[in-house]
C-alpha cells in the first residue's frame, strides 16, 4: 500500500516485490506528481509558511504555543487549506484541526520528522500512551526515563509522541523517522507564547508541586467500544490513506463497495487518524460498512521503499510479536473486540534475496503468534510476488504459523479471488482478499476520494446484526462508437439491482447539438439482484462537423440518490476518415490477440493509423522522443517495454533484461515525457482489450467509462520473453 504509482527507474536493476516497482529520481517523482494532480509538500504550496535557509531554526506559534523546528520545514496552515492531507512521510509542520475531507493519497507508507499541533480534544480522542502536562506547562521534560511506560512504548515502536498541553490548549502529536532527537528537543524546547503565558502564568505556578508527567488515559472502551466482531467480508471494497469523513462514507453508500480499510496504526503508517475515532467507527458500521483493520509496522530488510523502519533478523520473531501486541491494543482502543483479523501491510520485496526473504516469513509467524495471544485473529497484506507467494510457500507446513486470511497485492484489473502465486486449496475457506487495482480518484454520491480497490471474501470488522445495504448501479455502462453523419448506432446499458430488493432506476443520456439519443432517458424495474439491458440509439445529424464528442450518461435510484455518472464517446468522421488527436497516442502490441484490440479501439476512435504499431523498435523510438503518450497493449508489450526479455533489436541497442523505461499506473490526458509508458495488460485478452479501451478513452476525452465494473488498473510485467518484435497490424 505505498505511495507507488510508477515503474522502475533509468537503467535500474528492477525491483520485483511490488506491484508497481518505485522510481527514485527526484525529478521524475516532481514531475510526475504535477502531472497526477498532486505535488510533494513544499514551503510554497497554498496555506504554508515561507521556509528559511538550510540549518537556521523557525520559531512557529499557535493557540498561545510555542516551538522551534528546522526553517527548511514548510508550515501548513488547515484552516487555511482544509483539503491539505496531513502526512507524516515528510518534514512539516501541521497547525490547526485536520480537515474533515482530506484529500489524501490512497497509500503513504513511512515516517519521518513532523508535528501536528492542534486544538484540544478529550482524554477519550488522545492516543493510548499520551502524555498530559500540568496546566502551566508546554514544554515535554528532557531527559531519558522521564516518560511514562505507555509513551515510551508508543514511541519506540510507533515513532510517534502525543503531548496534550491544557495550558495552551493543544495537543501536539510529533513523529519521526531516524532521529527522535530532533522531535524530544521540539518537544522538550517548546513554551507559551504571548497571552496565553501571562494569562496561566498563576495556573502554572500553582500547579507546580504537581508539575510531573502523567500518562493519558486510553480510551475508556467500554463506554466507546462500538462492540465490532468478527464478520465475512464479501464482495467489492476500497481503502485509502486516511478515514474519510462520515458524510463522505454515507455518500459512497451510492457506491457497489461495502468494505473500507481503516488503519489502526504502525511504525510505518504514514497518514493522521484524521476522522478516524469510536465514534466515527460506531456511526459508518451501522450504515452497514465492515471494515478491514490495518497495521503498517517494519518492513522488509530489502524492501525498495526509503525512508522505512524495518525487520532486525536477528530479532524478527520478537519484533513480530511485539507489533501484533501494539495492534491488539490500539484495535482494543477503538473497540475492535477479540477474533477479529488484523493484516499486516507487509510491501513488496525483493524475493530474490534469500535471507531478507527468511526474515519476512519468521517476522509474520511471530505476528501471528502473537495476535493469536492477545485473542486476535492474523491477516498479511502484500504483493503476490513476494509476500504472499513467500507465506504460501509454508502453507500446510506445521512448523509454521501462518496467517488465518491474505490480502493479495496484485493489480490485475480483474475482482478475483484466484491469483497465480496461490494454489487454489491454500486460504480457501473464505480466507482471501485480493487487490486488484492502484491508486486513482473515483467519485460516488458527489464525493471523491483516492482510493485502492479490493474484492473481498474473508475475514473483517463489523457490527453484529449489520448487513451491507447494496444499492443499484450501472453494472455495464457505455464507451466508444463510431459514425458518420447522417447515421445511426447503438449504445447499451446495464443496470444492477439490488441485491435483496427490486429497484425503480432513473437514466438519462445527455446529447450535444446534432446528436440525437433516443429514448434519452427512462424508468427501469430491476428485479433483486438481476441485471436488465436498455437499449439506445445515438443519431448523428447530417451536418454535423466530424469530432468526438462526449456524451454524460447518468442514473439515479429512488428518491433522487445518485448512481454512477459514465460516459459515451461517439467519434463522427466521414468515410472512416481519421480524427486529428492533439498528440500521438501510440497503442504498440507485440501478441496477435492484443494487436487485434489494439486495431479495434483505434477504429472505434478514428485514430490515424500510423497510431497503432506492432513494431518494437518503433514503440522504443517514440517513447525515447517522449511526444506520445504510449500504451503498452497486453503483456508481452509491457514485458518487452520493461524488461525486453527477449533480447529484440532497439535504437539503443540494449541487451536483454534492460530497457530505460518506465510506467505508469494511472491514467493519463497527455504525454508524460521521455521514457514513460502506460500499460494496458490485463490478466486475459478481454480485460487487456477493456483496458486499452478506457485508458484510450481517458487520454483523448478526459473521462472514463465503467468506473463501477472494470476499473483501470495493469497487471505487473514479468521478466519473460513473449511475443515478437514485429506484428502485423490487421
């Protein structure tokens, strides 16, 4: 679940753990992100404070507190910018109430310096293990020994201190990564500032003969605990970095997901709880959501992520044990009662490396162990090409405690509950989930957030008593025609039920000027469960200019509650004629099935010809010029891309097993630059052409189709010869 949304970087030696191998360059990262839509954290960003120079101090107050941190951390402001994600990956300073819609990232892996200052909140919202100061003190005591047993356990194995302050009415929560120094001598140097000092100057004076450290108290669970057990998960789900708000779990009810991630901490947990609290957990479990509680503790010794704590070998078995204590009693603290599964977010890894890999299975047997101990039930996320296929290596072998479900990373496309990497007869009752798509924004009820989807058929958290409330959707929505004016085609929709009641859903087809959709929209019965067809047709007016043109498709259940809102592209030419596009997009296969849906969804679009390729050296040579935007259609395509397993001839010359190139999991409306490319490899033929569909559709409109079925998202390159350098194109 990291923050990996591209491929390998220039010339590297690829890295094989994670489903979407990661880039170091700074630049390409930088570059990137504004493409995506997001930006690295930086002093200029909206709502932040001028930084200083390299190695000078910045005094930073609020709410009458006071402190100093290095002048290179920018400042963010929430009030100023409510939308700002709070992150603890990066060097910054938070002040202010997290906002309730942070637009997050759906994955943050990794800690280092930073600090949250806040409003006050109640002892029943403070972190277990945080510390409360006399009235008249703002500043942490120096010193070793001086923090309760609680603090000190949650700093040394969640790198995190939590100090309310009554006087000034904060609470300051400080993370770090490798120098816990610096964030004890934030702490221990900070003060009141201003009124608030002169104005609790008595309350500290009178408070001094008690002027110690106190522990919090943890959260009162019997009166917070919203009573969650251990329930079976089934069916499609989402997880993202930080819990959206209520309003936001509430809207997505309009969504086909009922199961949401929630993270209930770790050393490597790089988001803030955000929303996340009992009662937040008490109002969305009784809307029927269930949840998947997760813990991101050390990470593999090989792991390619920077910036992580990680296994000690040498201490993995105990190092397991001690994180499934930490995660019982944080899922304890927000009232995740006994037997319910909590995964371990485990990324991918280089499984090449024998002893990294050893440590990784005796670091979860010791997780296991130990959940199992406190009364919890053991569940592992990773990559199917490391973790998972590691944990499945030991399946049935009685010397080892393996977890009671999985969680596979492998973004396939396709909702599944199979995987390559685990035999059938392994987890096979009821013990899987599976995710199958990256990082991308989706929109449900009017609300986006950036999420990770999940097809589940495992154990989860729920309130008894609940089931989900499945509501109706598109189940099948439309993409692409061509026609010429004066013309007609048509277009089909598929509306779902629900799954335990009839629907009545509204549709409605939206038509440009010159386009006629009839009928344009209407009322369908659905019955329970089922899926029913309409039919329409799209009319092109004889004078109407050849162009795409781009055609809403919206729905609505009873009572106004709104279903997906998709998209259909119809491409006008006269005579088959090509649509100018405004830049090259280039579908290369290097398989007779994927050409041949490569070849179809040029037509459908009007793409120039010279637009598809089946030549290798002519995909290398474009991607090298960096002024298309390249798709790679099917796996061989994407193998030959990544890898060129084969060996094939190139402009560059490059033998077997190198290539300078890299990829993208996300869609795109542009070119990326030199040496990115998008894949479109799905786990069969039909998933690769629906892929190469949306991707195409995305790049050229800026929309996309059959959000609620398919979603986009490449199956991982192989490094194994397929294919062939040059394939007609038919």
């Amino acid at each position: 679940m990291t923050d990996q949304g591209l491929g390998g970087a220039h010339r590297p030696a690829r890295r094989r753990g994670l489903p979407f191998p990661g880039v170091a360059a700074a630049a390409v990262v930088a570059m990137l992100a504004g493409m995506l839509g997001g930006a690295p954290a930086s002093a200029t960003a909206r709502g932040a404070v001028s930084a200083g120079k390299p190695g000078q101090v910045r005094v930073v107050r609020y709410h009458g507190y006071e402190i100093r941190v290095p002048a290179a951390w920018p400042v963010y402001r929430l009030a100023a910018d409510p939308s700002r994600c709070v992150l603890f990956d990066r060097h910054a300073v938070y002040l202010g109430t997290p906002g309730a819609s942070q637009r997050c990232p759906a994955r943050a892996v990794g800690r280092t310096e930073a600090v949250l200052v806040q409003p006050g909140v109640a002892r029943s919202a403070l972190l277990p293990g945080a510390v409360l100061l006399p009235a008249g003190a703002a500043a942490l005591p120096a010193g070793a020994g001086v923090l309760p047993a609680a603090a000190a356990a949650a700093e040394a194995t969640g790198h995190v201190l939590q100090v309310a302050a009554p006087g000034p009415g904060v609470v300051v929560t400080a993370t770090f990564g490798q120098n816990p120094a610096l964030v004890r001598g934030i702490l221990a140097g900070a003060r009141m500032s201003g009124a608030a000092a002169v104005h609790r100057a008595a309350q500290g004076a009178a408070s001094a003969a008690v002027a110690r450290v106190r522990p919090a108290a943890a959260p009162a669970v019997s009166s917070l605990s919203p009573g969650l057990v251990r329930q079976h998960g089934s069916g499609l789900g989402f997880d993202t970095c930080t819990a959206p708000s209520v309003q936001a779990m509430t809207a997505w009810l309009a969504s086909p997901y009922r199961v949401v991630g929630t993270y209930l901490g770790g050393v490597n947990w790089a988001c803030d709880y955000g929303n996340f609290n009992a009662s937040w957990v008490r109002q969305v479990a009784g809307e029927g959501w269930r949840f998947i509680p997760i813990w991101v503790g050390p990470q593999a010794p090989c792991t390619g992520l920077a910036g992580v704590s990680t296994i000690d070998p040498a201490q993995a078995a105990a190092e397991g044990q001690a994180e499934a204590a930490s995660a019982a009693a944080m899922a304890r603290a927000f009232g995740y009662g006994r037997g319910i599964p909590v995964y371990f977010d485990m990324e991918g890894y280089d499984q090449g490396d024998s002893a990294c890999a050893q440590a990784v299975l005796t670091f979860l047997g010791g997780w296991t162990q130990g959940l199992h101990a406190a009364g919890y039930q053991s569940g592992v996320y990773s990559s199917a090409s490391s973790g998972i296929s590691d944990l499945a290596s030991q399946y049935g072998n009685p010397a080892y405690p393996s977890p009671d479900d999985i969680w596979i990373a492998d973004w396939n496309g396709d909702p599944v509950l199979t995987d390559p990497a685990v035999p059938s007869s392994d987890w096979a009752g009821h013990q899987r989930l599976h995710q199958y798509y990256g990082a991308h924004e989706e929109s449900w009820g009017g609300t986006s957030i950036d999420v990770d989807d999940d097809i589940a058929d495992g154990a989860v958290a729920g309130l008894p008593g609940t089931s989900p409330r499945q509501r109706p959707a598109l189940a099948g929505e439309p993409d692409a025609i061509t026609a010429a004016p004066g013309t007609a085609a048509t277009v089909r929709l598929l509306i779902r039920g629900a799954t335990h009641t009839g629907a009545f859903v509204h549709w409605q087809v939206n038509a440009p000027a010159g386009l006629t959709v009839t009928p344009s929209q209407g009322v369908t019965a659905v019955p329970p469960g089922s899926v029913k067809p309409v039919t329409v047709s799209v009319t092109v007016s004889p004078s109407q200019p050849p162009g795409r043109y781009d055609l809403p498709v919206t729905a609505t259940a009873a009572g106004g509650w709104p279903l997906t809102e998709t998209f259909e592209l119809v491409s006008v030419t006269r005579q088959q004629e090509p649509l100018p596009t405004a830049y090259p997009v280039l579908l290369y296969a290097a398989d007779p099935a994927s050409m041949a849906a490569a070849a179809a969804q040029a037509r459908r679009l009007a793409l120039p010809a010279g637009d598809v390729t089946g030549s290798f050296a002519t995909a290398w040579a474009g991607l090298a010029d960096g002024t298309a935007l390249v798709l790679a259609v099917g796996q061989a395509a994407v193998n030959a891309l990544y890898f060129n397993a084969c060996g094939w001839p190139n402009p560059d010359g490059d033998s077997a097993g190198s290539t300078p190139f890299y990829y993208l999991g996300a869609p795109l409306q542009q070119p990326p630059g030199a040496d990115v490319f998008e894949p479109a490899n799905g786990s069969g033929p039909a998933v690769t052409a629906e892929l190469t569909s949306q991707l195409t559709h995305y790049a050229l409109a800026g929309t996309r189709p059959n959000e609620s079925t398919t979603p986009i998202g490449p199956a991982q390159p192989t490094d194994t010869c397929l294919g062939a350098p040059e394939v007609p194109v038919p």
